[in-house]
C-alpha cells in the first residue's frame, strides 16, 4: 500500500516540473525588463558625493631618520619623544605629547644617533647614557617579538 503511494508521488513530482519550467520564461520576461528600468539610475558615473573630481593619491608622511639620513614613511620609523617632564622615551604609539625626533626600528641607527648625538640636537636636550641604554634595550626587544 506505502510503496504505492510512494510511487504514485514519484510519478507525479516529475509530471508537475514540465509545466513549471514552461511558465517561467514568459514570467522571467516580464521581470527582467522590469529589473532593467531600476538598476538604470544606480548606473550613473560620479554619482558618489565623497569623491572629489581633484583627487590626489594618499600622502604618505615621509620623516626622516637622524641615524641613517635616509626619508622613510613615518609609520616604519619610531619616534623619539622628548616630553614636557624632560624625559627621552621611544614612542611606539607615535602618539605621546612632546617634541619628537624620528629613528629607523633598528638599533644600528639607534647608536650611531648616540655616537652623533644628533637626536639631543633635535630635541635640544642632553640624553643620558641610561636612558640610551633603555631605548636600545626596548628597541632590541621589540625586533624579538615583532
Ligand atoms: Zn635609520
């Protein structure tokens, strides 16, 4: 009795596609030109009221490092800062209050601003030998755990 009614639903999920599939076009028709008439407005070039017509590519701040003279963007160098309590601190965040002065992420260029003493130029204040030596020592340890 079930393997009947099994099969006599067999027979008719398969009659009941054929006429489906022959009514879909003549609805799909109707749609799409409908479709078409809407996505004609969001077609329109420069319609985006952010984009100004002058745009320029992104400006990349550009510093330079006083170990190695060379212009490096701002982001790939570490900033030195001096702040107003007189202390010399690596600034990681790059963004402490204070004067600052801007050195590779490499600890070579670290001491030769040492050796020149061009970084206590920069920030126009005496940088002492501990305080070289902390820089270095964070300076190294962030190159281990990047
Ligand atoms: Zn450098």
């Amino acid at each position: 009795m079930s393997a009947e009614a099994e099969a006599e639903a067999k027979r008719t999920a398969p009659a009941e596609k054929p006429p489906a599939k022959g009514a879909s076009p003549g609805q799909k028709s109707g749609l799409q030109s409908g479709q078409k008439a809407g996505s004609k407005p969001g077609q329109k070039p420069g319609q985006k009221p952010g984009q100004k017509p002058g745009q320029k590519a992104r400006k990349i701040p550009m510093r330079q490092c006083l170990g190695c003279n060379q212009h490096k963007p701002k982001a790939e160098l570490l900033r030195v800062v001096r702040t107003p309590e007189g202390e010399t601190v690596l600034d990681f965040t790059g963004k402490k209050s204070g004067r600052g002065a801007y050195i590779c992420r490499d600890v070579a260029c670290l001491r030769r601003v040492r050796k020149s003493h061009r970084l206590e130029r920069s920030l126009d204040c005496t940088i002492s030998d501990a305080v070289y030596d902390r820089m270095e020592a964070e300076l190294s340890g962030q190159e281990e755990h990047p």
